[in-house]
C-alpha cells in the first residue's frame, strides 16, 4: 500500500503498481479542516460539511483490497473543489480580482460552487472575506494540480501494463427517496452513472458498469441528473484507450437517517464499488490488447 504523508492533502491507497486496470477517484470527501479555513468562514463547520460526499472514502476500501489504486482527497471540498476546472472562479469572492477573460463562468460558479466554494443553499455566504489570490494560486499548486497529476500518471501507468485504463470518479448524492438502494415505484434510482453524454467511456464499459450494478440490485440512470464533472472531462480520452466514469451514490443506501454516519447499507455500497470497479477492469481487459510490459 503506498500513502502520503499525514498532511498531504490527498493519499494514494493500492498497490505501488497497477495490478488493475482501474483507478479510483474520491474527491469530495475530505474532512479536514484547518484552523485557519474554520475561523475565514462564516458559516459553522457542520455547514461545510454539507458539502461533502459524506464518507465515501470509507467506501472504497473493497475495490482497493481487489486490486484497484485509490486518489482519497483530505483536503475539504469547501477549501478547494477537485472537480472544477482551476479557471472556474467566482471573481468577486477573490481579492484583487482576477485579471479579466482569466476565468471560466459556469453554471456552477454562478451557482456558488465553483472551485473554491462561496455559498450554500440555507446557509448563504461561506467566508467572513475575500480569498486572497495568493491563498488562491497556494491552494491549486499545492492540492488541485498535485492531485490530477497524480490520477493522470496512475492512468498512464495503467495503460502502459494493460493497454488499457479505466478512471471511476467516486461521488454520493442527496437522497433521492429509495431505501436500501431499491427505488420504489415513480422513484429515482439510487445510482448515477455520467460519461458526460458518451464522450469519457466506451459505451461497452459503462454497459458493464450497469449490469454489474444491477446483478447486486441497484438501479441506475446514466447522466441523468448528473453527467460527470471536470474529473471525467479531464481525463477520460477513449480514444487513447483512457476511459472515465462518474459515480453518484444516494446518500440514504449507506448512510444512517442522519445522513452523518454508516447506515445498514454501508457495506452493501461498498461491495457495489468494488463489483463495479471490477467490472469496468474485465471489459476493458476484453476490449483492448495488453500491452507489453
């Protein structure tokens, strides 16, 4: 098992080479916050905490004791988002501004949750003042860049031993209303695939992807309401034998009714990233040569 330092602000868990073809993402789930990002906000830190994939880095523990390497954020999303482009910027939440045409607008930036979050739906305003721009360039140096550096070179790694590599970028979602990962009837599945309308993954492994999903008893909808973020854009090129694929869990299959705490699904989703992860290796493994080592 390879792990960063403790005050790294992401880990790598698996084996130091790919036995895999499969790599996984947890961006949205980190939990620390520091003393000096508690006292900028002006919201408490259980308002941060909404922003988290609640406890998905707990989740992955199956899929990577099968094989699969894991990129495990630290790093809270309310401090930085990993799954924003570093260009998607709300520039009046940065002092001095950012040069004009530096900046991506976006339905999320004007939503508040652009790369540095700004505000949260019933909570309003996240900080006390302005980001720093220099707080700002630390932050993408020091944590952003690191972080997809490292899942493009695992990716590439992975290619080189399989001829093939396969991105799952791991996520959880408000409840949607099913239990147990069972939707009931004229409910929303529990599970969300996005492959950003069939551009980051081969249509074969997101087939895979479903059905093994579906063997365990989870239904899922593809990029319906969510097609994949900046982490499957950025990474996922087909045509270079790298695919990509987003993963939104239902928060109500694995955590307790508080939405804090594992709930009687937790393992239940754990074995489901892991039957998923492992699905997206076989297929691509059928659909690709290996490479020479």
């Amino acid at each position: 098992m390879s792990i960063l330092p403790a005050e790294a602000p992401f880990f790598r868990a698996g084996p130091e080479q790919p036995v895999t073809p499969v790599v996984l993402s947890v961006p949205h789930a980190g939990r620390v916050y520091t003393p000096q990002l508690l006292k900028a906000a002006r919201v408490p830190l259980a308002a941060l905490e909404s922003l988290e994939d609640r406890l998905v880095d707990r989740l992955v523990w199956r899929a990577v004791q099968d094989g699969a390497t894991a990129f495990i954020a630290r790093a809270p999303r309310a401090e930085i988002d990993l799954n924003r482009d570093e260009r998607e910027i709300d520039p009046a939440l940065i002092s001095p501004p950012p040069p004009s045409g530096s900046t991506l607008q976006s339905a999320k930036t004007r939503g508040g949750l652009g790369l540095v979050p700004s505000r949260i739906a019933g909570s309003g305003a996240i900080w006390l003042h302005r980001l720093h721009r220099d707080e700002l360039a630390r932050r993408v140096a020091e944590i952003h860049r690191p972080y997809h550096e490292a899942v493009a070179a695992a990716l590439r790694a992975a290619r080189a031993r399989f001829g093939v590599a396969v991105l799952l970028d791991c996520h959880s979602m408000p409840p949607r209303g099913s239990v147990g990962g069972v939707p009931g009837a004229g409910e929303p599945p529990p599970l969300v695939f996005g492959d950003r309308h069939g551009s980051s993954i081969a249509p074969g492994l997101l087939r895979a992807a479903a059905s093994a999903a579906s063997a365990l008893g989870f239904a899922s909808a593809c990029n319906q309401p969510y097609a994949g973020g900046y982490i499957v854009t950025r990474h996922g090129r087909p045509s270079r034998s790298i695919h990509a694929l987003q993963m939104e869990i239902d928060r109500g299959a694995y955590l307790d009714p508080t939405l804090r705490e594992p709930g009687p699904g937790f393992d239940r989703v754990a074995q489901l990233i892991a039957v998923v992860a492992a699905a997206l290796g076989e297929a691509a493994l059928e659909t690709e040569p290996l490479a020479a080592e």
